[in-house]
C-alpha cells in the first residue's frame, strides 16, 4: 500500500508539474525570439540573446527531466500493484 501511494504522489506531482514547465518554455521561447529580434536591430547584445537561449535550454532540459520522472511513477506504480512480475 506505501509503495502504491508513493507511486501515486510521485507521478501526480509530476502531471502538476508539467503544465508549469509547458507555460515557462512557451514564455521563454517568445523572450528569446525577441532577445533575438531585439539584437537585429542593434538595442541588446548577442550576449544577451545568448543567455536568453541558455535559459530556455534550462527549462527544456527540466521539463524533459519532468517527463522522465512522470514516466518512472507509472512504472513503479505498475510495479507496485504487481504487474511486471514473473
């Protein structure tokens, strides 16, 4: 019953999760395309669309790594309700 219950909690909190990490790479895509835009017509530097990216590749890299924790909750939950044995 614990195993099922962390298993629980572990994927829901990453369901919950996933729908901040969508809103912050949506929001940071459109900051770094006008960081972009922005340097084109000379008001930032390349730095700044530099770190712009960086930011975004953060994000992305963590919604990713939510991901991968969603799908290790199934998992264990599938596990703990006894599927996968032999």
């Amino acid at each position: 019953g614990v195993e099922v219950n962390e298993a629980l909690v572990q994927y829901q909190t990453a369901r919950d999760k996933a729908a901040f990490y969508d809103r912050q790479v949506t929001s940071l895509q459109t900051v770094a395309k006008s960081t972009s835009l922005l340097m084109k017509h000379g008001d930032t530097t390349y730095l700044e669309v530099l770190t712009a990216q960086q930011t975004l590749l953060n994000a992305k890299l963590s919604k990713v790594a939510n991901r991968f924790t969603e799908i290790q909750g199934v998992i264990t939950l599938y596990q703990a309700l006894g599927g996968g044995r032999m």
